[in-house]
C-alpha cells in the first residue's frame, strides 16, 4: 500500500551541518561545472566548514537566496541545443540536502513505469518493459510523444500545488518556489524564470517526475500501458485506434491540465513491425537494434580518434578511445547486435594498424617489426599509407589481434548482448 501521510515539519532536517556535509560530498562527487559565482567544489572544500555553517546561519534566519543559474547551451543530434542551467555549488549543496529529504516521500508515488532519475533505475530497465509490453502482451501499436523543451514550460504554480499534495511545510515549498525563480545568468545578461526549472538542477528531475506523474497517474486511472523516461513517452496499445484515441486523451492531459506543448511533428504513432525508436534504440516485435543516428555518431567519433594524420602514438589513441568504446558497448548492449560489435572491431583494428604504419613510414620498418615477431622470409614493400594494405598479411603479421589485447583495447566483441535486466532492483 502507497505512503499516503502529510508532512507538516521537515524544514528543521534543513538546518544541520551533518546533513549539508553530505550533501556536499555527493555534489563533489558528481562534480559538475561552476556557476555564476566561478566558485568550484575544490574552492568549496577549501573551506568547508565556514560555508556549511554560512548556510545553515540563512537558512535558519530565512535569509538563504540562490543565486542566478549559469545559462549552457549543449548541441542536440537533430542541430537544436539544449539548454542547461548550472546552479552555484552553494545552491546545489542545499538542494541536494532538499532532495535527500523529498526523495523517499515522493518515490512511493510514482507510476512503476516511471524510469528517468529514479533511484535503483535506469535506461535498460526502461527499454525492458517497453519490449515487454510489445512481445508478451502484443501491444504493437504505440504512441511515441515528444515534449517541446518540457523542463523550460514547467508551471511554476502546478509545480507548487503537485508538491503541497504531499508536503504542508510552508517553508520547504517557499525554498523550492526560490529554486524556481532565481533566474538566469545568460551571457551577462540577468533573464527572470517565471516558467521551468532548468536542467542541470539538483533538484530539478524531481520536480520533473513529481509534475509528469500527474500524467502518469491519469494514464494509469485511464487503463493505458506506458513506459516514461524523463520526458520520453510511449503509450502501448492493441490496435491503432485505441493508439490513435490514447494519443488524443494524452495531449488533452499535457497540454490542458499540465500546460506542456506536444511536439505534433515528432509525435507519432508507430509499430513494432517497422520498429519503435526509444533512448537511442530501435524495438522490433522479436529484436531490438542501435538506432542509426548513434551508429554514425559513434563511427564519426572513432574515426575522429584513430585519424591518420595525427602524430600520436597507438597507446595514447587507445587509451583515449577505450572508454568511448566501453561506455557505448555497455549501453547498448541492452541491443541484438552481438555480429555489430565484432564487425565494428574488425573495423576499428583495420583503422589502429592503417594509422600505425602512417606513423612508421617506411616498409623497411614494417619488415623489421615483422621479424621481430619470428617471422622469417622476404616480404616486399607495401605502400604505408593505403587502406588496403592495412589489412594486409603484412599488417596482421606486424600487429596481430594480441598486440591490442596488449594495449588493452576494449574488446566489444566480447560484451554480452541482447541482455536481460530485472525490471526492480
């Protein structure tokens, strides 16, 4: 049964130097830029204790203001940016102590296909109850809504009134109501925030779920399937005029009572059959592959790091290539593409020895690391420069598959794919 209680006291949780302390070490933890103030965490640590007591000294008194979030733009695949907001260390150690006590209040509320910022869960967990609903329950037809900037048209007041539903502490909800409107430092230039909370917050991705819940939860009354990352949504249906209705009744929801804008371009219905696109994932109605965009943008990144003409050497490329290549296996090894990642390494090897002989020059230094090897024999110059000749008999002899086992090149081939998670932790 859900934890229903009303919280009436809970801002004196607030006022504790142990509680801020760590709050600090999972800010420092996380790192993250400075803001609008340039302060680090390392200058923060600096100083620790004096700044721990400053806060508590505002807080205490009522005094405490955030100061302006620092305003970053980070390109998006389809050439938009997103925009970021990057609080003050000062003002992300006071909302991390914020969240710690929110969290467990709020997480019992939320619908169990809620899977973005949660803790215990994640991305795969998210893809795995999508594929889920369309292979055991044939849910094929489905409604993939996308969200105009979502975090930037929050209503500061629905905000407020979805938070009192669970927490009566006045002081608490003016502190988030502080958060909300502290405004934006965007090149110079002071921007008032009367919609939103940016991301890039601490607290910000609860306010998002405690505010997307309020669809959640509509959907669910409404018997409707639906797996929510963030503001990524899918709603699983049997036919395509129950999708057709469920996507009605889900825009009347966002744009009427949440006042959030449904991009009507990229919201559309689609079918396992031709392929449902989900956190950079393809899901089928028997398996599930990379999403095209992310299998060029992960080449044009090795290409960008193995290029020839570069003059660094093979250890330096791998090692600035090996956690590019784990941190992509592992994500998507949530995939079917066990074949993908041994062709890619093939590929990736081919492009390690191409840049290798670049680098050696001349035949004669090939030959002579050939023979180092044990091998015995005359071997006639190749052009070092060619593509083809970088899977040449020459090139396997020089540099075989142990040599960048050696390097410790991340193998991909090896990874586990098509896995399984469990939905709950």
């Amino acid at each position: 049964m859900k934890d229903t209680r009303v919280y009436y006291s809970l801002y004196s949780r607030l006022l504790s130097e142990y509680g801020l302390m760590q709050a600090f070490s999972k800010v420092k933890k996380a790192d993250g830029s400075a803001g609008i103030d340039s302060e680090s965490t390392a200058d923060f640590a600096n100083d620790l204790m004096e700044q721990v007591r400053l806060l508590v000294h505002e807080l205490k008194d009522k005094t405490y203001r955030p100061l302006p979030v620092l305003r970053v733009e980070i390109p998006k695949d389809d050439g938009g940016v997103r925009k970021l907001g990057i609080p003050a260390v000062r003002d992300r150690v006071v909302q991390q102590a914020l969240l710690n006590i929110l969290q467990d209040i709020f997480e019992e509320d939320f619908h169990p296909s809620s899977y973005g910022y949660r803790p215990k869960r994640s991305c795969h967990q998210a893809i795995t109850k999508a594929q889920l609903f369309i292979r055991k329950y044939e849910k094929k037809h489905v409604v993939d809504m996308d969200l105009s900037k979502c975090f930037d048209t929050l209503d500061h007041k629905f905000i407020i009134n979805c938070f009192r539903k669970r927490i009566r502490d006045g002081s608490i909800l003016n502190l988030i109501e502080l958060f909300l409107k502290s405004g934006v430092m965007n090149k110079e230039e002071f921007e008032s925030s009367e919609l939103g909370s940016p991301q890039g917050g601490v607290i910000s991705p609860l306010i998002a779920n405690v505010y997307l819940n309020e669809f959640d939860q509509e959907m669910m009354k409404r018997g409707h399937r639906i797996v929510r990352y963030a503001d990524d949504i899918l709603i699983f249906c049997n036919s395509r005029s129950a999708a057709e209705n469920a996507l009605i009744k889900a825009t009347e929801i966002l744009e009427g009572d949440l006042k959030l804008s449904v991009n009507k371009e990229k919201t559309h219905l689609a079918h396992a059959k031709t392929g449902v696109k989900f956190l950079g994932v393809e899901i089928f109605s028997s398996y599930t592959k990379i999403q095209d965009k992310k299998i060029k943008a992960f080449k044009e990144k090795v290409k960008r790091i193995t290029k020839r003409n570069s003059p660094v050497n093979l250890q330096r490329v791998i090692d600035e290539l090996r956690p590019k290549m784990r941190g992509f296996a592992n994500y998507f090894r949530i995939a079917n593409c066990k074949t993908l990642f041994k062709q890619w390494m093939t590929w990736i090897r081919r492009r390690l020895r191409s840049k290798q002989m670049k680098l050696w020059k001349k035949p004669a230094k090939l030959q002579r690391v050939i023979r180092q090897r044990g091998y015995q024999g005359e071997f006639k110059a190749i052009k070092m420069s060619s593509w083809r000749n970088a899977c040449s008999q020459h090139a396997h002899y020089s540099m075989p598959n142990s040599l960048f086992d050696e390097l410790k090149l991340f193998d991909m081939g090896k990874v586990e794919t098509g896995i399984s998670v469990p939905l709950w932790q």
